[in-house]
C-alpha cells in the first residue's frame, strides 16, 4: 500500500492505492545498482532528512514506486514522488518538491546540471547501457591521427562508462581530454585532472576539463556520446568552432557531425532582426529552479526598457503554439530557461522565441555579433565571462541612432531612455500623440493601443449598470440541436 499526495502538510489530495512491486520495469536485483539505492539512502540518512522528493522523468515512472518503496524501508523517510515537472524534466522542480515541504530532493535520468539553490539536491543518473568497446573502435575510425586533441564530452547517463572507455584507449592518445562532472552533491568523490600540463580548466554546463598549456578550446575537436539532441545541439552552438564527432550507443554507430552550425547561427541572427524590429517583448519564464534566474529577468526588463521597447512577463509553465498564439500584442518573445530548453525551435509559433543573449544583442548596442553564442544566462550576469555593461544612459539620452531593418528595410531608430524615465511609460518625445477631438491621446508601440484597435476587446463588466437577477435554467442538448427547439430543428445526423 503506497500513499500518494499532491500538496503539502495540508494533504489537500490524498490516495491510498495498491501496487504489486513485481511489476516495475526493471528487475528488483537491478534496481539498487541502476538507481544507486545504497548511494542515496546513504545522502538521506547522514543528513537527516524525513521528507524526500525523488523527481522522476516519464520514461522512468514505471519504477519510480518500487525506488521509493526501497528508499522507505531503508531510511524511515516519507518519499514523495514528483512525476510531471512544471518546465522541462532536465531541470529540478524545487517549486513542486516545496509543495510537499520536502527537505531535500533526488533527480533521476538525464539532466542538464542546472545550478539550483533552495533545496539540497543529489543526482541519480541511471546507467543507460552502452558497448564501449564498440565505442573505442569509433573513437579510433574518425581520430585515426592519435596525436589529434580532442575533448570528450558525454550525456549524463553515461557517465558510468566513461572511466572503462578511457581504460580501453590506454595512452595512446596524449592529447586526448576527458570532461569530468562538476555538479554539487554528486555521488562519489570527484575525479580532478593529475596532468601536470594541464594550464587550466574550462567549468561549462556543470562540466570540467583541462586544457594544454596554450591551447584554447578551439584548438580541439569534440567527440560527444550520446544521441542526437537538447544536449548536443546545446555544445555545437556554444562551442561552433569545433568540429564535432559523436558515438550513439542506441545503434552503436559513430559519425562526424554534418549539421551546417553556421546555417543554424543564421537562423538565430534572423531572430535578433526580428527582436530589433520589435516594439512590445513578452518575458517568458521557463524556469524556477536555476539560479539566479530572478537576476536574469531584471536584467532584460531594465535592458528592453533602455532600449525604448514595452515588456510583459508571463509565467505559463509549458510552453506551446495555442499559449502564445492568445497574446497577439507581442512581437516576439524572450525565453529565460535552462541552456538546453532555451533553444527553442519557435518556427511554428506565430511570434519568434529568442535567448536572453539575443535580446541583449538587440538591445544593447556595445554587445556585437562576432559568431560568438551563449546559451547559459549565468554568463550574461554582472561577473559572468561574457557580461556587457549597458550604455551610460547620461552620455547618450540625446543620442538617437538609426540603422536599416535587415527584415523590413525600413529606418529603424533607437534611443536609449534616461534611468531617470518612469519605468511604466516610453518618452514623451515619443509616446504621446495628439489624434483628434473625439480620442485626443494615444500611447504608441504598447499593447494598449494595440487592444484599442481590435474589433472585439473582451467581456464588459458594466459593475453597477446590471441590474442583479435569480438565476435561471439554461439551455440544454448540444449546439446543433437544444431540447427546447423542438421538433421542427433540422437533423443534420447521418
């Protein structure tokens, strides 16, 4: 018998439901090597922890009962089981595991080692299974020069493979690197590079590696293992002057990537055009679990508003076509999200979705496209490796540039607004405009003015004006034919 709730000591919803153990996907003798019983129960018991939320993916749901059932008996612990996530199920949801007053939180499967920081937070990644000798064989086919420097990078839930497939290339590849795990509270000590060559260390996407003395990262060519994905697309855009090669442990086949990276980076240029021409920019929060992501938020409402342009924040949970599509207002959107999910393919949405690194593009004129791309807003941050302070307004409040919109091929004018400005409004200079007698004030590039114009501007509540009635039956049946019709109604049936 397994108790399952879905809010906090409140206990709002509360079902006692019957489950036969035996039919969890994964064999119960493997369940405490894949899923590291021991490890975990070991974090749950030095800590002391009561309430434990164990955030499972969808494809891991099938044993999620058998997982906590074990980490019960083991600990004394009350588990609680955080099944949909509120973003993407890479990213912890502390925000679901608060709703339980959890004291700390166990990730399974596949992350992208976000930073997080409410919670005390382990990670159990599974051990996805992969043939590293076959591995190995593809490593050596696409570096056939062993003197090549590579950087090996690799998915999560094959982390567990990593330290036979560097046994399996012995040294005979000097010039080889392999990327260690870097996130907090990993279970196990982690490794540290004992190359005494090694000038420095590169820390990205919760991952490090050693660097040779005078080398840069562009001076190494990337193997990742894994499969095609948020993960890889995230390392060729963040890192597009490397070739890359990876190995698919699904099929066991490895290939030089082909992907055009710079095709890809032209397709998000086009979308800080679109950003540049926009007027009102919806902030979508797709995060509420990474740090610092508040800061991130401040960040591009100050910026978008120096920049003369109108923000709206919206916090909508999942994003899709049909949410988005409700706010004709907005003329493109900025997605705060972790570096995976923030590259979203917008190209069904009726507004294009940016990066918070391409409204900074777009907004703050020191900030130039070099080819450089940045998925992770932490580096946009005061004191991140890529932070561009915005212009001194003081220096440049009367200094009104134009360029010509690449998309439009219209003048495209753009002033920065003094701090001093109110933050709810645009500058007089250009926000106000006499019309006629009849509406003599309009605010122009706002939302408002755009709702002025639609034909249909939503319910009136007319308060006072209606006079209050005893409510009465309504109509009954479907569309095509009520019950109070009658007879003389057309069948349409077939």
């Amino acid at each position: 018998m397994v108790e399952v709730f879905s809010s906090d000591a409140e206990r709002v919803l509360q079902r006692s439901v019957d489950v036969n153990l035996s039919e969890s996907g994964s064999r119960p003798e493997d369940l405490h090597g894949l899923y590291q019983i021991s490890e975990t129960c070991s974090f749950i018991t030095s800590n002391n922890f009561k309430k434990v939320a164990l955030q499972f993916p969808d494809e891991l749901l099938v044993d999620c009962v058998a997982v906590a059932a074990a980490l019960e008996r083991e600990t004394k612990a009350k588990t609680y089981i955080l099944g949909d996530t509120t973003y993407g199920s890479c990213c912890v949801d502390e925000v679901a595991a608060e709703h339980v007053g959890a004291d700390c939180i166990v990730h399974y499967g596949r992350s992208c080692l976000s930073p997080s920081t409410r919670l005390p937070l382990t990670y159990v990644f599974g051990k996805r299974p992969i043939n590293v000798q076959e591995c190995a064989t593809s490593f050596r086919e696409l570096y056939p020069d062993r003197e090549t420097h590579v950087i090996v990078l690799y998915d999560v839930t094959y982390s567990h493979a990593i330290d036979d497939f560097q046994r399996l290339l012995g040294g005979t590849y000097p010039n080889t690197v392999f990327s260690v795990l870097r996130a907090e509270h990993l279970h196990g000590p982690l490794k540290v590079s004992d190359n005494p060559e090694d000038d420095g260390s590169v820390r990205k996407f919760g991952r490090r590696f050693g660097l040779k003395r005078g080398k840069n990262v562009e001076d190494y060519r990337m193997f990742y293992i894994g499969q095609e994905g948020l993960t890889l697309t995230n390392f060729m855009m963040t890192w597009n002057r490397c070739a890359f090669s990876s190995f698919d442990p699904d099929t066991s086949t490895g290939r030089a990537e082909s992907i055009n990276v710079n095709k890809a980076l032209m397709k998000r240029y086009y979308a800080i055009e679109r950003a540049k021409d926009a007027n009102v920019v919806g902030i979508l929060v797709g995060t509420l679990g990474v740090a610092n992501y508040l800061s991130i938020i401040e960040q591009l409402k100050e910026s978008i508003r120096k920049a003369g342009k109108k923000s709206y924040m919206f916090a909508m949970g999942k994003i899709n076509v049909p949410k988005l599509a409700n706010f004709l207002e907005i003329d493109v959107y900025v997605l705060v999200a972790c570096p995976e999910n923030s590259l979203l393919d917008s190209s069904e949405f009726y507004r294009p979705v940016v990066t918070p690194f391409e409204m900074e593009v777009a907004c703050n004129k020191h900030r130039e496209w070099s080819g450089e791309y940045i998925t992770d807003f932490q580096d946009l941050l005061p004191g991140g490796s890529s932070h561009v302070d915005f212009p001194e307004s003081e220096q440049s409040t009367n200094d009104d540039t134009t360029d010509v919109s690449l998309i439009t091929g219209a003048l495209r004018a753009s002033s920065l607004r003094s701090s001093s400005e109110p933050t709810d409004g645009a500058p007089l200079s250009s926000s106000v405009v006499v019309r006629n007698q009849t509406l003599t004030v309009a605010n122009t590039n706002t939302a408002a003015s755009f709702l002025a114009g639609r034909s249909w501007q939503g319910l009136e509540p007319k308060l006072g004006e209606t006079p209050v009635v005893k409510a009465v039956q309504g109509r009954r049946g479907i569309a095509i034919a009520y019950e109070e019709e009658g007879t003389d109604s057309k069948d349409y049936s077939t």
